[in-house]
C-alpha cells in the first residue's frame, strides 16, 4: 500500500498546534471519491476554551459546513492519534466513511482502547479503521511535547 500524503498535512497541522501549547494532534478531511482534500486543522482546545475543539471535531465541523450537510459518507479523515471517545462518536455520526489515525492511544483512545465505540451494538454506523499510519512519527511528536511540558 503507498503510503498516502495526507498524515503529512496532519502531522503539520499537529505540529503548528504544539507550537501553540495545543496537544499536537492533526486532522485531514478528505473527499474519498476525488481525493481533494476538504478541511485541515489541528487541537485548539487552549486557544478557544472549549473542551470538543479537538482536530477531528474541527475538521467534521468544517465538512459539515462546507457541504451543508451533517453527514460527510463519501469522506475521510487522518489523524495523528487514535480519537477519544467524544471523536469516536462524531466520526459515527458524521457517517465518515474511513478513518486513519497515527499513534494508538491507550489511555485516552475510544477506538482500539477505552470503550471501543465502533464496537458498541449502540453504534449505528462503523467506519473501516487503519491504525499506526506514520504511528513513530506521531507518537514522538506527543512524546516531546510532554516531555517539554514536564
């Protein structure tokens, strides 16, 4: 499998949001069907003191709107960390078609750790997920960042 450019423009956007105190986490939406990709962002949970301004929350804000719509079935989205559960959830609600992500979260992830909300009989809709795309890479960029905090 070539390895896709969009965990590129995530780990950007991760890193321009530890740049600002952010946890450095990225997001890329992607239209499936042409490949354009439709929104970029990064954590600005700290800049906008809001608990939910996390990249995925932002990047499925912006699809929402750009489409007018709240669900964004023929999208994709990047994302250099495994979502929390609170993204896990959007993403099934976004009906996101398929959901790459970097490093695995075991404390705070809700897709392979936590409460696995994909695997939930509650869940209603259940996106293909690939995990550990780019997974040192954006597992380091988390490791500096709190190793600086401390």
């Amino acid at each position: 499998m070539a390895k896709p450019p969009y965990m590129e423009h995530a780990l950007r956007e991760a890193q321009a949001a530890g740049v600002r105190g952010e946890v450095p986490v990225g997001a890329v939406l992607v239209d499936s069907v042409s490949g354009a990709i439709i929104a970029v962002a990064g954590n600005r949970v700290e800049e906008r003191g809001d608990p939910t301004a996390h990249a995925e929350m932002e990047v499925i804000r912006d699809g929402a709107r750009l489409f007018g719509r709240p669900r964004l079935v023929a999208c994709d989205l990047y994302v250099t960390l495994e979502p929390c559960p609170m993204c896990a959830a959007a993403l099934s609600f976004a009906r996101i078609r398929r959901l790459y992500f970097g490093a695995y979260d075991p404390k705070g992830g809700g897709v392979e750790h936590g409460p696995r909300i994909f695997q939930q009989t509650t869940c209603h809709h259940r996106p293909e997920v690939v995990g550990g795309l780019e997974e040192t890479r954006c597992a380091d960029l988390l490791q500096v960042f709190f190793r600086e905090l401390r």
